[in-house]
C-alpha cells in the first residue's frame, strides 16, 4: 500500500503533474483571468495539472481529503493533500522557470510532507519523515538552510512589495532596509532557495494553504523555521515568514510585528 509521505509516492504525483505543464511551457497559451477587477491568471496547465494530481492521489489514497487551487476541496478527514498546479502562473506565462507545482500532505492539520516541483530545470526539492532534499537527474542532495543569525548578512525574498499595504508595508520596508539583498518575484523558488542555502528569509502576505502547505515540511525539515507573522504554524496561509535560522526568525518577526 502506498505511503502518503514516502518520497517516491510526492515524486510520482509530481511526475503527473510535469508531463501536463512541461510540454505547454513557453508554448502559445490561453490565459483566463479569475479576478476580472485585478489580474489573477489560470491556464489550461494549472487546471490539467491539478486534474492529474487529483487523479493520481484519490487511486491511491481514495480515503483522502483534497484542496486545490482551481478545483476547491473535495473530501473530510484528517488525512489531507493541499495542491497548487501551477504556484507562479505569471511566471509560467511569462515564460520564466522559477513557476512550481506545490503538493503538500497534511495529518490532523499538520504539513508532515512536501514537493516542490520545478520541471523545465528537472528539480524537485521535497521532504518528510526521511529529511529533506534536492532530487536533479540521479543526484541526490540534502537539503540544509544557512547559519545566517543577522538581518544584515541575510537575503531577502518576497513576491512584490505592492502587496503590501499600511503599516504592514512599512514594517517591511524596515525589514529589507535591514537585510544585505532583496530580491523580487520568484513564488515557490524563493522558499526552495532558503532551504537549499542560498536565500536566508522569505515574507509574504495573504498566502493561501495551497500557496504554503507544501513548502512547510521542506523548510522544516531542511533547518529553517516557518510560522505566521504572529509565530503560529502557516498551514491556514495569511501572513507568512520563513527563515533560516531561529535567530533571525526573531529578528524578523520583531520588526513585521513592530
């Protein structure tokens, strides 16, 4: 029977997901907009994708509860899978690799597994109960964020500061004035980044779970801490900051909730 946190179980609903938006990556490519009053893209690889990878859990887990970005939830129980076909539609339009597929796996309301699938660069960066770590070709490689412990000697991700508004707008501003760099744009990549050991802190704002369940256990599990910007666990989404290490996790926090 298959295992919902075994690596090999997240790397075959990965591999669903791939042979849908690979081949219509850098393709000519209808786009919807979901929010007429705003721009809020889906294509037909977010919603091939997601098909995929609900057919490919509920023939092995039919038990199982699902939610996805395009399709909502399906399912009840403490068993569930939170999906993101495509997290970074912009950049899949915009022809940019830094796009993933988000599959997370969730026990009685906790992340305990996770794959970020990027297919156009061949990476998947997953995790669970056997650690984390980068899958490229047939090489292997654990997955360990940074010691960095200062703002000053951190790089900084976020989406875009436009998201940003008030005194949370603020508040990062004070943020990114303290970090080395910045850095604009990259979705899901940026907390494969951190977990990787090239970026030292991720904040986002109004995240769904779908934007954020994946990536938790691979943060975790890699060394870094992930919370909301209250401190509590960031499998409901919201207001997000992830970093590498517990000391600047505080560091941050103290000036977004300054």
């Amino acid at each position: 029977m298959a295992n919902p946190t075994d690596f090999e179980t997240l790397l075959a609903l990965a591999d669903a997901a791939d042979r849908e938006t690979l081949p219509l990556f850098r393709t000519v490519l209808g786009v919807d907009n979901k929010r007429p009053a705003d721009f809020d893209p889906v294509t037909e690889a977010d919603r091939a994708a997601e098909r995929a990878i609900r057919e490919a859990i509920e023939a092995r887990f039919p038990a199982h509860a699902i939610l996805g970005e395009e399709y909502g939830s399906t399912g009840t129980g403490d068993s569930r899978w939170v999906i993101d076909p495509v997290d970074g539609t912009r950049a899949f339009i915009a022809g940019v690799p830094v796009w993933g597929t988000l599959i997370g796996y969730c026990e009685a309301g906790r992340a305990v597994a996770g794959i970020m699938s990027q297919p156009f660069t061949g990476e998947r960066f997953l995790a669970g109960p056997e650690g984390a770590e980068l899958r490229r070709g047939g090489t292997r490689t654990p997955l360990k964020t940074r010691e960095t412990t200062r703002l000053t000697d951190a790089v900084l991700f976020t989406t875009t500061p436009r998201l940003y508004e008030g005194q949370a707008l603020k508040a990062f501003e004070q943020l990114e004035d303290a970090a080395r760099l910045t850095r604009f744009g990259v979705d899901c990549y940026a907390f494969a980044m951190l977990a990787a050991g090239h970026a030292d802190l991720v904040v986002e704002t109004g995240l769904q779970p779908y934007d954020i369940v994946a990536l938790i256990p691979i943060i975790e599990a890699a060394g870094g801490v992930i919370t909301t910007w209250q401190g509590g666990r960031a499998e409901d989404g919201g207001n997000v900051a992830a970093a590498a290490t517990p000391e600047l996790h505080a560091a941050a926090l103290e000036i977004l909730n300054g």
